[in-house]
C-alpha cells in the first residue's frame, strides 16, 4: 500500500514582507502545490493522501480563498484526508463546517473530524487526532493510541503538534510523547505516524516510521526551516506481518526563502555581495533577508544602497535582516576632497563630514546628507 503524506499547507498564508504583486504569485504556488500531488500520485500509484494538520492558514478564510483551495484539492484526483491543526481547529468557527466549505466540498476530500479511526477500505484505517481548540490540554494523539491493539488492521496514524524531543519544556500538556507513539508502533496497533506542524522534513526517533512532511512549500527563512518543499511518498507492506514501511520524499515547492551574511569593509566586498546577490536563480520566487556587518565609507555605503535597491526590484523581496545587521559608516580622509566645489559649498560639506564622524542622531543625518550628495554627483552608483 502506497500513500502520501503532507502537512502545513496553510492555503490562504500571507507575508508582510512580499513585494506588492509577490503575494498573489506566492500564495498562488502553495495552491499549486497542493494541485501537483496529483501528479506525484498518479506517478506512484499513490492510493490516498493525508494531510497532517493546518491545512489553512486560520478559519477565517475569505470565501474566495476556500473555493480556490478546495478546487486544488480536487485536482489531486485521489482521496485527500484533511486533519484540523492548530490554525484550523474545529471550533465554533470552523472553515470545515461552513456552509461554503460543505457546499464546495469535492468528493474525494474527506475531514478528519473525530478522534478515533476512519476506514479507508477493509484492512486498512486511519487514526486521526483533530484539534478542537488553539490550546489543548492533553497530548491528543496519545489518547487517540490509547487502548489500540494489533488485530490484523493495517493503521495510519495521523496526528498534529509538536514533539517533546524537541522541546526545552517538556512538561507542556499538549505535546506528543514520543514514548507514547512508538509504544504503539512496537505493540503493532499502528504502523506510520504521519505528523503535521514543524514545516521542514524531520524524522522522529529510530524507527524509521514516525515523520514530520514539512510544509509543502516554504514559509520561513532557512535557518529556521532548513527543509520545506517536499511531500512523502510512504510505503507499507500489508503482507508482511512486520509492516515494513519504506519512505521517500518528491520536491513540489519552487520558492525559497534565503538568509545571507556578509561582512562588508570595503568596496571589493560591496561587489562580492552584488555578485552573490546575482548569482541566485530564480529571483521572483525567491525571498532574502541579508545580515551585513563592517565599516563602510560613505562612497561605498552608497554603493551598497544602490546595490540593494536594484535587487530589491528584482526579487520577491530582499531585506536586511535588522537584529543581525551591525553596519557604521565612516567618512574616508580625502573622501570630498575632488567633488568640485569651493567657497560656501565646500565648507558645508566639511562640517558634514566632521559631524559624521560623531555619534547619535546628528552624525546619522549627517551621514544620508553626504550619501545623497554622492548620488547627486553620480559617485554612489554600484559598480
């Protein structure tokens, strides 16, 4: 028996941070994804998918959202199981009892709505922990495990949250214990553990059969979600009386979203960073946060302006990275000695140029006023 397993669409996501029209273009590609599961099932004879959790970004979805999401849903072509997670319990406002979403609803998707088991065909269950609230106070999907015993039964467990493996505060009511599941797995009542709510891929423990998807395309930058973009190919073996299980990942996401670090001191290094700036592909559906570090001059300051600011254009977007960004500017000695002016005009900059080398408020504006006397004279421009 073959199935996949995806988790974290979040459909309806937003980000602050895209360039205006990014938006659409990106929240487009987490529905495309979610489409091309198709694809990946007919493949590999995939007989179902099931979707571990947050499968909207909150309930509160507006209803052109729902109905786009819904018709990616459809074109999977094979049944799809939708857990309610965190962002999408089933509370009193749930999406999954809206009168759009019942109305809408394709044939072949199916609500995980109860804890408990749902048949997927003799032989084979699913056994689903939904979230009802934001905050639950029990480990839902060790209750759900409770009680399961082997009888014959092919289980897919399908469950949402986080893990006490990885978390420093392990006495949180709503964790799951990883005893706890694999408890389960060694007795032989469950065979999978498919999880939803870290957004890269990770496996869990040892036995090769517990498995976080990730989101299936990415929502965060890659030091903190080193891994998104792929949904699980899962293969369990019905004849053997073990269950082996075999797993393999496909890629779905095409966007990425990059941090860079750059230690900038001089205008070689103001270079370097326009050039591994270039160097990325697929600029529109990449997002960049870059932290920069050094002393510059004022010239090559504004170098690195101009630098950002075109790429800026060209990207989904490109910003620095604030809490991580530790760049002074410092007038170089001789730095306005050749712009051309005298009298009035020269002393003026002088003065600039000493106020610049103070600190606080004065020398920052100080410092934009010789910037953008720079690119007055056509001096900032990178190179």
């Amino acid at each position: 028996m073959r199935f996949l397993h995806t988790a974290d669409w979040q459909l309806g996501m937003t980000r602050h941070f895209l360039n205006g029209e990014a938006q659409p273009r990106y929240s487009a590609a987490r529905r495309d994804a979610v489409a091309s599961l198709g694809a990946v099932a007919k493949e590999t004879g995939a007989e179902f998918v099931v979707v571990a959790g947050d499968v909207f970004e909150h309930n509160q979805l507006a209803p052109r959202d729902v109905s786009q999401s819904l018709e990616a849903m459809r074109a999977i072509g094979v049944p799809v199981y939708l857990l309610p997670g965190n962002h999408d319990p089933l509370d009193a406002s749930s999406v999954y009892t809206s009168a759009l979403f019942a109305a809408e609803r394709p044939d072949n998707v199916v609500v995980l709505d109860h804890a408990g088991t749902f048949e997927v065909r003799p032989g084979l269950e699913i056994v689903a922990a939904p979230w009802r609230s934001k905050k639950p106070t029990t480990d839902l999907l060790g209750e759900v495990l409770e009680g399961l015993t082997p009888d014959g039964v092919t289980r897919i467990v399908v469950g949402h949250g986080g893990m006490d493996l990885f978390e420093p505060d392990r006495d949180k009511p709503a964790l799951i214990r990883l005893a706890t599941v694999e408890a389960a797995l060694d007795r032989g009542a469950v065979h999978y553990v498919a999880l939803g709510d870290k957004h890269s891929r990770t496996q869990v423990g040892s036995t090769g059969r517990i498995w976080y998807s990730g989101s299936q395309e990415v929502t965060n930058y890659d030091h903190i979600e080193p891994d998104p973009g792929h949904v699980l190919v899962v293969d369990v073996d019905e004849q053997d009386p073990a269950h082996p299980v075999k797993v393999e990942s496909r890629r779905v996401g095409r966007w990425k979203f990059v941090t860079l670090r750059h230690s900038v001191d001089t205008a070689r290094e103001v270079v370097d960073v326009d050039i591994n700036l270039d160097q990325l592909p697929d600029k529109e559906r990449t997002v960049v946060q870059i932290a920069l570090t050094g002393t510059l001059t004022v010239t090559d300051k504004a170098a690195l302006d101009a630098c950002l600011d075109k790429y800026a254009r060209l990207f989904a977007a490109l910003a620095t990275w604030d809490k991580e960004t530790d760049l002074a500017v410092m007038p170089a000695d001789g730095e306005f000695d050749d712009l051309g002016i005298g009298g009035f005009a020269a002393a003026a900059v002088d003065e600039l140029v000493a106020t610049a080398r103070t600190d606080g408020a004065q020398a920052d504006h100080a410092r934009a006023a010789l910037a953008l006397l720079l690119r007055l004279t056509d001096r900032g421009n990178a190179a």
